[in-house]
C-alpha cells in the first residue's frame, strides 16, 4: 500500500518529483516505475522547472544522449517543441477542462501549478479517462512453427508456451487490455486450433478476438493482407514477445513524427574480443582495443496506419521488413521507436529460460 493517499500531492512528489541535480539515469527509472510516462523537475521549494516525457526519453536514446548528466542539463538542451514553456492547469480546474485540455494537446498528464509557480497537483489521462479505448485494433503474429524451440513445441504452438502460470499470448493479450485495446486479431497456422480453444471470442479474457488463419504462411506482414481494413491505427506485436513497452507512449510518438509505421527497436550490444584496426588502404587511421559494437534491432513490435495495408497484395508472402523497404523506398515516414523497458524474445531456448527466471523473481508485469 502506498505511504500516501493516492492523488496526493505527497504521492505525486514521491511518484513523479526529481530534483534538478538528479542524473537522467534515475529520471528513466523513475518513468518506468511510474508506469505513466513523466516525471517533474522541481526546485527546492517545490516550484515546476520542466517536465521530462516518454517522449524525451526516447528521442534522447535514439540520439545516444549521456543519461549520467543531471535533468537540469538535459533541460536547458531540449529541444523546443510547440510550446516553449510547460503546458500546466489551475489546481482549481475541473475535471472536464483537464480531459479537454489533454486531448486537445494531445498530452497525457498536466502538472497542476498555483499562482506562486509551486506544484499543487498532477492530473493523469489514466485516472480522468478509465475504461477508455485506446484507439487501436491488435494484431499478434501467432502462426509460426518455433522450430528452434523443439522438442517443445512439437505440439504446442510457441505463444502457448507458458511463462510462469500463463502463457506468453495470454501476457500479451493482458497487456493489450489493460493499454486500452479492445479488439484484438491473432493470426495463426501451425496448430491454429489449440490457440482458438484457449482465447475463444476473447470475453473471458475482456477483450473481443478473431482470428485470421494463414494456409500457408505468409510472412510477417503477409497476414495482414488477409484482415478487413478500418480507420484506426493497427498494432503488430510478435507472439513470442514479453515486454513491458508502454503502448500509449507508442502511439504518441507514432503520432508526433506523424509516421505511416513505427518499428519498436531494442539497443543490442556485441562486444569484439579484439583490437579492431582501421585502415585507409594500407596506412592504419586508427586502433581501439575490445570495442562494443552498438546497434538498434528490431523488436518485433508494430505500428501501422491504416492505409499500409493497401501496398500488401493478398496471398504474397512479405515479411515485416520487405513492407518497411518499400516504405521507404517510396519516401514514407518510418520512425523508430526505442524500447527501455522489459523486453525478451523466447524465440530460443536460453531465451525462453531467462525468462521463466524473470518470471519466477518477479520481473514480469503480469
């Protein structure tokens, strides 16, 4: 139970509050405890200096920001969007004018400041908007063999496979629900029927699900040539997926760069166990001793625009990749969207171990 009452202004220091010397390391913990995608800088005496977002957060990572430095230096270089001062409300705002504001500003959460410039409050989209539909129809690509992870999957589909007491489909169908998404489509192929008999039309599990089956695979993208078209933005998320992405900051930043599709990308690390030589013909430029070789992956998280689906002829096989290259090649808007949080593929079996581990300590959300 929580020290103070919930919506306090207590519980909002303790929650969301940084002071200016806090390094952005501690900043990025303290978002992704919060679970809502902000945190407040405040002076000493309690006045509102800036508001660090999901958003900031990820640009700053796509852009190999120092995250040792203090939120107050990360401040004074962020980059001037909209709005060069932070958008606040009255304490004595209703509820009504807070939801209004937000949508119109397309923000989640507004500080609530007084007269004299000091924090009274935070207003939160989640708790002013409950049971609100996010916007989105899923999409979980749950068709593949799992041939790296025989024997066990010899009869059962890899996103049934559990982990801990649920399976990893079922994890993500919760996480789906509880971000706002009330439809969901799992595709399926290699014994399609074991996952229709667990999920059936979804109510036991408060959300509505269908099924689009794949003959013969399709690839990753193929599929979605199979499903209706609609108006809302679609989310594509791997069935052997766990992670604790939040999918409200995903659409944001989907939205902000105005993108057609928004890959999820996770940071990998290889380390070279040499001293890697560069050369310019035969004379050496440079040497670095054992370096790390740093890149952004793809995390098998989508999103996509609705009319996407219209450069996907039915029955081709595509995978998710081929539909981003041509994309690009025509000169659309793909961003990339980094992930933070938890995240794992079980695609393999030391995978799949690491997180029955995770799982058994404790580290999985749901």
């Amino acid at each position: 139970m929580s020290p103070h009452p919930p919506g306090s202004l207590e519980d909002v220091m303790a929650r969301f509050a940084v002071a200016p010397e806090t390094p952005m390391r501690d900043v990025l913990a303290l978002i992704d405890r919060n679970g809502e995608g902000v945190a407040l800088v405040l002076d000493g005496d309690g006045r509102l200096l800036g508001i660090i977002t999901d958003g900031d957060v990820r640009r700053a990572l796509l852009a190999n920001a120092d995250f040792g430095r203090a939120v107050s230096e990360f401040l004074s270089t962020k980059r001037v969007r909209a709005w060069e001062k932070p958008l606040t409300a009255p304490p004595e705002a209703t509820a009504d004018d807070l939801l209004r504001l937000m949508t119109v500003r397309l923000v989640r959460h507004l500080p609530l400041v007084g007269r004299d410039g000091r924090l009274c409050g935070l207003a939160l989209k989640s708790q002013l908007d409950r049971g609100h539909d996010l916007g989105l129809r899923a999409v979980v690509m749950a068709g593949g063999f799992g041939v790296r992870l025989r024997p066990l999957t010899d009869d059962t589909p890899k996103p049934l496979l559990p982990v801990g007491d649920k399976p990893v489909i079922e994890r993500i169908v919760e996480q789906l629900r509880e971000s706002g998404v009330r439809h969901v489509n799992i595709t399926t192929h290699y014994h399609a029927d074991k996952i229709r008999d667990h999920f059936g039309d979804g109510r036991d599990f408060g959300v509505r699900v269908q099924y689009t089956h794949e003959e013969e695979p399709l690839g990753t993208a193929g599929a979605l040539a199979l499903m209706e078209r609609g108006t809302d933005p679609l989310l594509v998320v791997n069935g052997d997926i766990l992670t604790a992405v939040d999918f409200r900051a995903m659409l944001d930043f989907h939205r902000e760069h105005e993108a057609v599709l928004t890959v999820g990308v996770r940071r990998y690390e290889v380390p070279v166990p040499f001293g890697v030589v560069e050369a310019d013909g035969a004379r050496v430029t440079a040497l670095t001793e054992k370096p790390v070789l740093s890149h952004f992956v793809n995390a098998g998280i989508y999103l996509l625009e609705p009319d996407v689906l219209d450069a996907l002829p039915p029955g081709d096989k595509l995978d998710m990749t081929d539909l981003i290259q041509r994309l690009l090649d025509a000169g659309r808007m793909v961003a990339s969207f980094p992930i933070h949080e938890y995240w794992v593929d079980i695609g393999q079996h030391q995978d799949y171990r690491r997180a029955q581990a995770d799982a058994a300590a404790g580290r999985l959300s749901s």
